[in-house]
C-alpha cells in the first residue's frame, strides 16, 4: 500500500518498455486477492467474488477466468492483457441455500479459493450502536512529516460532512464527502512525485462504524480518482472490546495499479483518556497491520462512541513516503 503512486508510474514505464523492445516472455496469467462479498452473505442473495488478474509474462495475451462453486462454473475473459499490467474480474453467484462454499478460481497458470459461509438469516441488528445524520460533521487538523522528502512538511484542515446513505454491495453505509483545505500536499512512495489531494467520500458501514470505501480526487489524476476498498471478515467493527480481532484485505485502484494487501484489525483496548485539539475523549485503540508484521502498525485509530461517534485521532503509515497524522479539532453530531 505504501507504493501505490510509486507503482503506478513504474508499471507505465514497464508497458512502454515492453512494447518498444519488442516480444518476450510468453504471457502467463496469476491470480491473486480473492475477495467474497459481503462478507456475511445470507440465503437468496447475491454474492460477488472478486479477483486480480495479472500477465507475469513479456507479450500481451487472452485468457479466461474459470469459477466454480459447489457444482456450479462460470467464465469471463481477460483480452489483450499486456505484460506486467493486471487487471480485475468479477463474478456473481445466487446464494439459494445455506452453508459452507468454496470459490475457486483458475486461469491456464494458476489457481486460488476463498471458502465463505451463506447463512439462513442476516446477522440481527446491533444494539446501541453510535448512529449518525445527514448533516453531521468532523474536522480534523492534518499533518503530514516527510523528513528528507520533497514535502518535508505539509498542514491542512479535512471537513468530514454525512450527506446521506448508500450502499457497499450489499452493507448499508453512510456516505460522507470529505474536503482538504488547502488540498493536502503529499509525497508518493520511492518516486520523486508529487500529488495533491482536494476531495474524498467515504461509506462507513451503519452497522459496524468502519470504513468500507474510499475514493479520492487527486489534482495530478483529474478525471481519475483513487479507490480504496475494504473486505472485512469475521466479527469485524462493532461493538468494540478488548483484545477483539478480525481478518480483511484493503484493495487499491489507481490507473493501472490494482493493488491488494490483507490485513490484521484488533482493537488494544480502550485507552483512559486521549487529548486532541477539540478536547479529552475516552477511545478505543484500533490498530491494523499486516499478517506478517504483526508489531509494524499500518495504521492506528482513537474513536470515542459516546459523543464523537468516530475517530478522534488517526494515524497513516500505509499510503504515502511519509506519515500522516490527523486530530479533531471541532465536530457536530446528533
């Protein structure tokens, strides 16, 4: 996740390369991040399994995708998939009876399964969970240290305002809209690369209050936004408690980057007091990291469900070269 900008302008540099040299490799086709959604699929719906196709080879080349679960098969084809770039495909498949499925996909060079659990009913409504209304609002004081970069420093302001519901698949959201004041300077991972971020919406799950997508305007990709989704798995969100753990992966998509990362989520507990511009709050500590570096936090949250309902304080290690750092400085809600 940290080099997704950087990865981005190399795979460009690398297609273009390809071509002006001429064939190579063959093509062989990988797969990699297998996601079901959602993640609790019920009896009569729909579910969507998801995958990265990617050509490893040199040459462009055709192949098709093949999905089976439980009996039942289905294919799509990936054309012209040039060499070192990937590419995404989607199924959907009727969820008619309830239990336990394995999804397996392969191409002609490899294969990958994901198992899920269909279930007779959705997961019952969680009690007293923090509810949010149109027109509630977060302000938070961004900071972003880069020492020795480019952008050794940058200050901005991000309004977070609720301006209604829509839908993740099948999760009911709330949507946000988000905007950077100025627009937030930010340095792209191992490359010498710039960018500027003006606007973001978020859908954070009614249920479960945490971030299910995300999408970005950035100055330098007019025209092309930068989206990042979760897949949670598991007893993921709320209600909070100590120790309490869940399984995802964080999918991002910029140009020809499509980028998959699985994650750890596990809540440290619940902290006596944390202090940030807009005052002192009782949080919850949410940390992420990755399966294989369980001490390396990618990033850090401090909500309050009592009178923010949402985070207090978080801190970014993932996206950018440098870390970023964001405190509530004066917020609204219900």
């Amino acid at each position: 996740m940290k080099r997704v900008f950087g990865v981005m302008v190399v795979l460009l540099l690398t297609v273009s390369f390809l071509a002006a040299c001429g064939p190579g490799a063959p093509a062989e086709f990988t797969l990699s991040g297998v996601t079901v959604s959602p993640s609790a699929p019920v009896v009569d719906g729909t579910v969507t399994i998801s995958a990265t196709v990617k050509n490893v080879g040199e040459e462009s080349g055709d192949c098709d995708v093949d999905l089976t679960v439980d009996g039942y098969t289905d294919s799509k084809s990936v054309s012209s998939l040039a060499g070192g770039v990937s590419s995404s495909v989607s199924f959907s498949y009727a969820a008619t009876t309830a239990g336990d499925y394995t999804a397996e996909l392969s191409t002609p060079d490899d294969s990958k399964s994901k198992s899920f659990t269909v279930s007779e009913e959705g997961a019952p409504p969680v009690e007293g969970v923090p509810t949010w209304s149109v027109g509630d609002y977060w302000v938070l004081d961004c900071s972003y240290a880069n020492p020795g970069g480019k952008t050794e420093q940058d200050t901005c302001q991000l309004t977070v305002t609720v301006t209604g519901e829509e839908a993740v698949g099948e999760e009911a959201c709330y949507m946000s809209h988000g905007e950077f004041t100025p627009a937030a300077t930010r340095d792209a991972a191992d490359m010498p690369l710039t960018l500027h971020l003006e606007t973001a919406d978020i859908w954070t799950s009614k249920a479960h209050l945490v971030y299910l997508q995300q999408s970005s305007a950035i100055a330098e990709l007019p025209g092309l936004p930068s989206t990042v989704t979760w897949t949670l798995t598991g007893d993921y969100g709320w209600p909070f408690s100590d120790e309490k753990t869940w399984s995802g992966s964080v999918r991002v998509v910029a140009g020809v980057l499509d980028e998959i990362t699985d994650l750890e989520f596990k809540i440290l507990g619940e902290e006596e007091t944390i202090t940030v511009p807009a005052g002192t709050f009782d949080c919850w500590h949410m940390v992420a990291y990755e399966p294989t570096s369980p001490g390396t936090y990618v990033n850090e949250y401090w909500i309050n469900e009592t009178k923010v309902k949402s985070v207090v304080k978080e801190i970014e290690r993932s996206l950018w070269a440098g870390v970023e750092t964001r405190e509530l400085s004066s917020y609204s809600v219900s």
